[in-house]
C-alpha cells in the first residue's frame, strides 16, 4: 500500500507532498459517502483531526479540526481555476499557504470544486454544499466563516450573495478576501483580452500564419493542443521573457517591453497572464459561455509602446456579444450587497489580481448601500499568495472580534493584531494604513460593452 501511494505521490510537486501524507487513497475511492478520518500533514498542530470525503456532485473536500478547536468553521474557496480534473489533492494542495487557520484554532474546510475550469457558481454551490455536509457530519460550530483567495475570492462572495440567508437569517457569520479577483467577470478581465490582441499584434504566433486561425477572445482554437509548457515556449521565442537580458534579440526586447508597458503587467507575471489568456479563455468561452464572447476591445487607445499610432492601426478588434457578456455576468459578477462583515487583505504590488480591483468592488458595495460591513486593508507586499503569517492571524483575529464585540476593524488594529501575532510566526507585518487603491480604469483601459441585462 506504502509503494502504491508513494508512486502516485511522486506525480505531484514537493508542496503537495508534505502535505498529503495518508491521504493516498481518498474516501470516494473507498465508497464512504461522508467524512472519512485520514492521516494529516505533518505542519498542522498534533491532535489535529482530518477527514476527506466526497459530495453528491463529485467533488474531493478536505477538513482539519485542531485539538483547540474555537467552534468557528472556516470554509476556505480556493483560487485558480485550475483546468486539471479535479480530485482529492486539489482540496488540500491549497491548505499550506492558510494553515494559519488551523493555527489559531479554527476548523478549516476545502472543496476541490465539482469540474475543473471556469464556473464561479458551481464552485460557490460546492463551498456551500461543503459547509452543509460540516455541520451534518460535525455539527453546527458557533460561527461559520467564508474565507476565498484570488479567484476563489469571487467564488466567496458569490457563495455569500446566493447561499448567504436562510430563513431571512445568515448562514455564514463573516467573511475574509484575499487578493481578490473583485472585479466580477466582466470587469476583472478585459486586460487579458487587451494582452491577446496586443501579443499578438508583435508576436504573431499564437496562432502562426500558417496555422489554422481563430478568433483571439476565445483564446485558442477549440481543437488546440496546446499546453502550458507549449504558451510558455512561444511567449519566450516571441520575447526572450524567459532569458537574461544580454541574451535578448533586439526584437525581442522591444516586443517584451511593448507589450509590458501597453498592458501595465509586470514581467515577473507576464506568462502566467498569457497562460490565462489562452488556454482559460478557451475553457471559459467553450463551456462556461456556449462560444459567446464577452470581451470587447473596440474603442480601446492603447498607449506606452514605441509607436502607438501603428499599433491602434493594426491591433485585432473584436466586440462583445449581448449574450457572452449576460452569460458571464450570471456567473461571476457580484452585486456588492453584502449581508455579514467582509474583511479584506489585498498586496499594493500584487502582480496577478490587480489591487485597483479593490476600488471596483467598493463602488459596488457603496452601490449596494453595504459600506458599512465592509473593511479594505492594504500592504506593503508584492505578491500575490503567501503574505506574511501574522496578517493572516490578525484577519481571523479581527474578523472574530468585530462579529462578537461589535469592534469594527481598522487598518491600525490590524496591525496591532498582527504584531502581538508576529512573536509565534516569526514574520514581519506590512499592513499600510494610508494606502488608497486608484479606480480599475487607471490600470485597465475603459471600454464599451453591452450592459448585463441579468
């Protein structure tokens, strides 16, 4: 059994492998149908108990419950999407970068999500149905909080907006976005848009002339075999992102910065951004959007490269249609009315989920008439997972104060919590208290697209 696992283990790259020893053989293989006690990994606090399972809809979750447990549920929404099918490692592979939750006392909760790609919804219903089979299984806990990362911090809030009342009470006590992909979908991802047209005005290969063409907002042609490593190959021939400078081509050094400079990415996240860009779109315009599409660049001035006349003359246009723009707006936008405290944390430099998305989503929620259960707090940091520990205690730690004593947190509370909180992590807090993200429509060109009608 030992050699069985051990085999499967070495598929999966060295976090997953800290992290899911025992846990080879997942409950829906062993035909449990509710939580099913496994091994934990070896970071959580001795006494932790986990279980697997597997829900109705056939998607892996994964639970830890620390032997100090507080009574508070936190069903975390994970980021991505991944396009890979999804099983029991998908649920727990993101549990490293948040095992501060276990740490500080509180259960954790994962769905690995029903299918693999773009679906906002179906992932909101499966972190509901998640926080459903918790408390048939465990129990009802005091509180009950929503906590979603990247993507799945969209995913979060729409759980809370559709899943979010019952009876006219809340289901969920509060909850806690990082790095947020706030924009909704009609909002979050028109620079990417904007990035394959402009790629592919310098770069001409994705797809090559002789290769069988399609339009650019689906992100490659439906039948492609493309793959990461093969959008990565061709971004790096197109403009030696992947090489030391001195070994760049001039044209590829123009090309990089041309485009860099016109999309407002930085390089360090340019091919993650590409990979979006092809192969997500792809995913989300074929299955999510029945081949509609939702993107529009007609109107765009594009501006920063070394000859923008040429460029705005020569860009691939494309418009967006009624029904790609509804049908992507069902799925992911957010209505800003919030119904139980929201805290969130978003890095200034976070090179994937621009933090000008924060200011989109205020205004949605300032729509709403909801400001008042909202508290955005800033750092200092320049990534996009992984901020320093402390300030993930001092969220959970703030979150639980506001929701049972009323204290609504501030940018200068937070960073107290997070220094009381910096002796056991061992990591430095970069909570800004003077930091004001600028509107999206200084990071991302405006545009004109047909209103949502849903």
């Amino acid at each position: 059994m030992w050699v069985r696992c051990m085999r499967r283990l070495r598929l999966w790259q060295f976090l997953l492998l800290v992290a899911v020893v025992g846990l080879c053989q997942p409950a829906a293989a062993r035909g449990h149908p509710s939580s099913v006690p496994v091994d934990c990994p070896k970071h959580v606090p001795a006494g932790t108990r986990c279980y697997d399972g597997v829900d109705d809809n056939g998607a892996y979750y994964w639970i830890a419950i620390p032997p100090n447990w507080n009574h508070v549920l936190v069903i975390h929404a994970h980021g991505g999407p991944s396009l890979h099918k999804p099983n029991i490692y998908t649920a727990v592979a993101e549990f490293t970068p948040f095992s501060v939750i276990v740490e500080e006392g509180f259960a954790y909760a994962g769905s690995s999500y029903r299918h693999a790609g773009f679906a906002v919804r179906d992932a909101a219903a499966d972190s509901d149905n998640l926080r459903k089979l918790f408390w048939r299984d465990f129990g009802r806990p005091r509180y009950t909080l929503l906590q979603g990362h990247s993507w799945g911090a969209n995913v979060a809030e729409k759980t809370a907006e559709l899943y979010g009342m019952q009876n006219g009470k809340p289901v969920y006590d509060g909850v806690v976005l990082t790095g947020g992909v706030l924009g909704g979908g009609t909002m979050s991802y028109d620079f990417r848009a904007d990035l394959r047209a402009v790629y592919q005005y310098y770069c001409h290969n994705l797809p090559r002339r002789g290769e069988k063409q399609y339009p650019l907002w689906q992100g490659l042609a439906a039948d492609s075999k493309l793959k990461k490593k093969d959008i990565a190959a061709r971004v790096n021939e197109c403009t030696g992102v992947d090489e030391p400078v001195s070994k760049r081509t001039a044209a590829q050094q123009r090309a990089l910065i041309n485009i860099l400079n016109v999309i407002h990415i930085p390089e360090r996240a340019f091919v993650s951004h590409m990979e979006w860009a092809t192969l997500t779109f792809r995913d989300l315009v074929r299955r999510q959007l029945k081949g509609h599409n939702p993107f529009s660049n007609e109107g765009v001035v594009y501006a920063g490269s070394d000859d923008d006349v040429m460029l705005n003359r020569g860009v691939v246009r494309f418009a967006a249609t009624q029904k790609g723009v509804d049908a992507l707006a069902y799925d992911a936008d957010m209505t800003g009315a919030l119904n139980v405290p929201t805290l969130t944390m978003h890095a200034e430099d976070d090179p994937t989920a621009f933090v000008e998305l924060e200011n989109a989503f205020r205004e949605k929620v300032a729509k709403a008439g909801r400001l008042n259960l909202l508290v955005q707090s800033f750092t200092t940091e320049h990534k996009h997972l992984k901020e320093a520990i402390p300030e993930y205690a001092a969220l959970f730690r703030a979150m639980m104060a506001w929701i049972t004593r009323g204290e609504r947190p501030t940018v200068q509370s937070l960073q107290s919590l997070c220094e009381a909180a910096r002796s056991r992590y061992g990591e430095d807090c970069y909570f800004d208290p003077k930091f004001i993200p600028n509107p999206l429509s200084t990071r991302v060109y405006e545009r004109t697209i047909p209103s949502p009608k849903n």
